[in-house]
C-alpha cells in the first residue's frame, strides 16, 4: 500500500512539475513576396509582367490608374503566436488548486506590393508598404 501511495505521489509531483511545450505546427510555406525579391529582381522599365507572374504568381488585385496604367498588388499577412505555461507545485493540487501561469506573444506582419505598368506591360514604378505589430 504504501509503495502504491508513493508511486501516485511521485508520478504527480513530476506532472505538476512538467512545462508544457508549445503544439509543432507545420511550417508554412514559403512566399517570394520579400523585400529582397523585389528589389533585386524588379526592375523598372525592364521586368514585364510575365516575369512578375513567374516571379510572384498571380496578383492579389488588378486596377488602373486615370491615365490608364495597370496596378497590380500583392498582399501578404502573416500571424505567429506562441505560448508557454507552468504548472504550480503539488501541495496546490492536493489543495484542490492546479494554478500555473500562461505566457503568450503575438506578432502580425503585413507586406504589400504595387506595381504600375506601362502600355507596353513593363514596370514604370513600384512601391512597398511593410508593417509588423
């Protein structure tokens, strides 16, 4: 019996002891949609826009301007959060409280992409918007 009782205690004080890890997650696949890629494949008056569809893919919204310009833009959000918690010790649990502390983080990071073509369906400007919060 009391070998049985000493078993349930030390399995409970290992688990009350245990930090939780954060869930694997797959990893998100990659995007070309990058500053770098921008800057050093995107040139203005050279890239036409085939070579931005091979690049990036298809755009995100396709406008025009008053003087009859085609604007394409590329929109990219990304969400990463993690969290990691504590359990308290066992003397709490046997008290009939399992508190712990919880910590948690998030970061939103956004990038977008316009670029003007010309008549001829090469790049006359671009410009890049890049935030994380």
């Amino acid at each position: 019996m009391k070998l049985l009782l000493s078993l349930i205690v030390s399995s409970v004080l290992l688990t009350g002891c245990m930090q939780s890890q954060p869930e694997q997650q797959p990893a998100p696949q990659k995007s070309n949609l990058t500053y770098g890629t921008v800057k050093s494949q995107i040139v203005k008056g050279q890239t036409t826009q085939t070579e931005v569809i091979q690049m990036l893919g298809s755009p995100n919204m396709v406008s025009k301007t008053k003087g009859g310009d085609e604007v394409w833009t590329y929109s990219k959000q990304s969400y990463d959060s993690s969290s990691a918690s504590s359990a308290y010790g066992v003397g709490l649990i046997f008290a009939g409280f399992s508190g712990g502390k919880s910590n948690r983080s998030s970061t939103v990071s956004t990038f977008d992409l316009m670029i003007t073509f010309d008549k001829n369906d090469v790049v006359k400007d671009y410009s890049v918007v890049s935030s994380q919060y």
